[in-house]
C-alpha cells in the first residue's frame, strides 16, 4: 500500500560527483556536500559476463556454466519487477512528497550474486511479516531482469529476524547457505539448498542452544573464508549483553562441526553487523562494520597467529539500522564499499581507499532520501558493466532495489520495487 505524506521542503545541497580514476586518491571529496541521485533509468542487461558457485564433497567452484536452476519457473511464480518513479514533483508550495510503504516483509534481507545461470542469478532471502522465510532470485540471462518467487520456507520456526546468505563450494554447482536469527534473538540456525535437481530448502540446524532470554542484539553475518583446506564458514552476530560473537564450522571434518562462540570483547551493544573476509594479511583478515546506536564502527582480525581483534574505531555517525560492507574490485587494491541507512531518512556510500597507506574513508554520499526511513540493506558488486554496485533495501515491508554504475557519473538509480 502506498500513501503519501505532505513534508516541508528541504533545502537540497548542489550536486557533486564521486569521482574514480584508477589511481589512489589523495584529496577528500567534500563530504559537506554529499551526492543526492534522482531515481533514474531501469538496469540495462548488458554488461560483460560473470559467476560465483551443499551437501555431497566439496567441488571446485564453477563460474559462467548453465544450470537447471536456470530454467524460469512458470509465469505465476514470477515477482513482479516494477519500476516506480518516486521522484516526486514539487507543488506550487515548494512541498515535498515521500512514500509510505507496507507490506509482507520484515527483518534484514540478504542479497548474493550466484554462478547459477550463464550471467550469474541474483538470489534474494528475506524474513516475512508471517512465519517464514522467502526466497526470490532474478534471472540476469533475461534481458527484461525478472524476479521469481517467492519460496517459503522456515515456516516451521515461527518468526525470523534477519538472514545472511552465501554460495558455497558444497555441491555440483554451489549451494545457497544461510544463517538466520528467530524474531527477538533467541537463536541462530542454519539452513541450506541444494543445487538441483530438487532445489529444495534444508534445515534449521541450529547453531545455538535454546533460550527463553534474547541472546542476540542484530543480525548475523556468515562468509565462506579461504581458512581450512575446504574453507571455513566464519559467522558474527551482536551480543545482548554487549559485544559480539564468532563462531566458525570447520568444512574439512564429514560432521561439520560449529565452534563457538569466541566473544569479541566489549561492552558496547551492538544492533548490527556486516563482515567481509579482505585481501589485507597473509591469509585474508577478517574485517567488520558494526553499528551501536547511530555511530558505525570499524573492526579487523588478523589472519594469525594471535586471532586478534582490533578496534572500535568510528567511521560515520548519524547511522541507523543495517549496514553492508563489501571489498569492490576499484583500485589497485579494492575499496571497502559500506552502505548504510541513515538516522535523517534515505541511505549513505561510504568507502576506504586501500591504495592509500593511510587507508581513508570518504562519505557520505547520500541517496534515496524520498524513502524515508530505511531500515536495512544488502550491498554487492555485479558483473553489470566493469562492475556495478547493486543493493536491495528494505522500507517498512517493501524491498527496492537500487544499482550504482561505475563511471563517470556513479549515479545511484532507484528504486525499483521489487514486489511479490
């Protein structure tokens, strides 16, 4: 359902550009005066080629090859893709409109890129206002980029929180694996699907015991890391206490033990997290933005021998909700890209430049304000053009997809709702 709400207008900053030119970046852009993209044109299909790739052995990872989870499901399971202009004119009184938006989803959403398909599907997981999780995916193969779904699964549960989804070397062709939190933070499970031909959900194996009390305070966030002969599933997840935890399931042992939790000592409560596994260390640091009332902060653990976490240290304040960090492909190194909602309404890009020895973050560049209030995002980086940068955000009950192209311009266009 959509309203609309009648605001006093906001005095609009003068636009200024993000710029990217290969090599490192010595001067700060000026972050007083932040980007703020209209909605703009519908994705375009054309790009350059790609991939990514549950239970069986282990299998090498398979990129740009068809599967079966390519072929399109039947028109009625196809989620409608419609893009909506939320650009809304200014009246005569200099007023400005904003959406309002309800409907069937709830929580933190998880967004990935697979190797299914020959250009490489977007898999979408979702809590619902109801019991259960949803599953969509879009095919990237159709050039009209249509999503399918949803999928129900989880229904058994009751209520879910948020979920954090990977493609692992488990499987023919990789399956999809996630780790969700129930409603209120009492529990975290896994769950898994196969690769075909059944394509079907498996689980929850929990990974915690059971709790009357909450446990957790956000959201998990699981990667597959490059640790162990297989590599490792590692997972972090806020602590209602304070702090957070990681677990990790050892992938090289046939029962797949989970392991943990290791608390990362603090007393700060945080309300959400996004991890990442970077090219920085021997082995691969483990690398983390979490958020603590409205200040993000930067975490990074060694890759050995000490394990060590290192920080808080803060890197934007006037945050809400759920951020996403990435490692991008731009620069020598690749830049850490963090998207986040705003505590003010819409969303913020921040990124660090890893080609500077002194590793600086610039932001925010701000999009998306006509939403309003966001209240989490999942952000990753395509093979659309040398690289886009595409999210899903969730808005009330809503999810809108947004995509960032990569020059000259870098111009946020969106949203495009993605409604089921």
């Amino acid at each position: 359902m959509t309203r609309k709400v009648t605001r006093s207008p906001r005095k609009r900053p003068k636009r200024s550009e993000e710029t990217f030119t290969g090599e490192p970046i010595t001067s700060e852009p000026d972050v007083k005066d932040p980007i703020i993209n209209e909605p703009a044109i519908n994705e375009s299909a054309a790009s350059k080629p790609a991939a990514a790739p549950d239970k069986g052995q282990p299998q090498k990872k398979t990129r740009g090859r068809r599967s079966k989870s390519s072929k399109e499901p039947s028109r009625d399971e196809v989620a409608q893709n419609v893009p909506q202009d939320v650009a809304q004119k200014v009246s005569p009184r200099r007023e400005v409109e904003e959406i309002i938006l309800e409907g069937p989803v709830f929580g933190v959403p998880s967004l990935i890129q697979s190797s299914l398909g020959n250009m490489g599907n977007f898999e979408l997981v979702t809590p619902l206002a109801n019991p259960g999780l949803a599953y969509l995916w879009r095919n990237n193969d159709n050039a009209v980029l249509p999503w399918y779904g949803p999928q129900i699964f989880g229904v058994e549960v009751g209520r879910f929180g948020a979920a954090s989804l990977i493609q692992s070397c488990f499987g023919e062709c990789g399956n999809i694996e996630l780790v969700a939190t129930d409603l209120g933070g009492h529990r975290i499970m896994h769950f898994w699907r196969d690769a075909g031909p059944e394509f079907e959900w498996h689980g929850p194996n929990f990974i915690s015991g059971e709790s009357y009390a909450p446990v957790f305070s956000g959201n998990p966030s699981l990667i597959q890391s490059t640790y162990g002969s297989t590599g490792n599933f590692d997972l972090v997840i806020p602590l209602a206490q304070g702090g957070m935890t990681h677990h990790w399931r050892d992938n090289d042992d046939p029962a797949l033990p989970w392991y943990g939790p290791f608390d990362i000592g603090h007393t700060t409560v945080y309300n959400a997290v996004s991890m990442i596994q970077s090219n920085f260390g021997d082995k691969g640091n483990l690398e983390l933005v979490a958020r603590a009332d409205d200040d993000l902060a930067f975490f990074w653990r060694d890759s050995g021998p000490e394990y060590t976490w290192n920080g808080p240290t803060i890197i934007a304040m006037g945050v809400s909700g759920c951020p996403s960090m990435i490692q991008s492909s731009y620069g020598q190194r690749g830049t850490f890209e963090v998207v986040t909602p705003m505590a003010s309404g819409g969303l913020a890009h921040y990124w660090r430049d890893n080609d500077d020895p002194n590793l600086p973050w610039y932001g925010p560049y701000l999009f998306g304000s006509r939403l309003g209030m966001v209240e989490a995002v999942t952000l990753i980086q395509s093979n659309f053009g040398p690289g886009n940068l595409e999210l899903v955000a969730r808005v009330d009950g809503q999810l809108a997809h947004f995509w960032r192209d990569t020059g000259p311009d870098f111009r946020w266009n969106g949203p495009f709702f993605i409604n089921f």
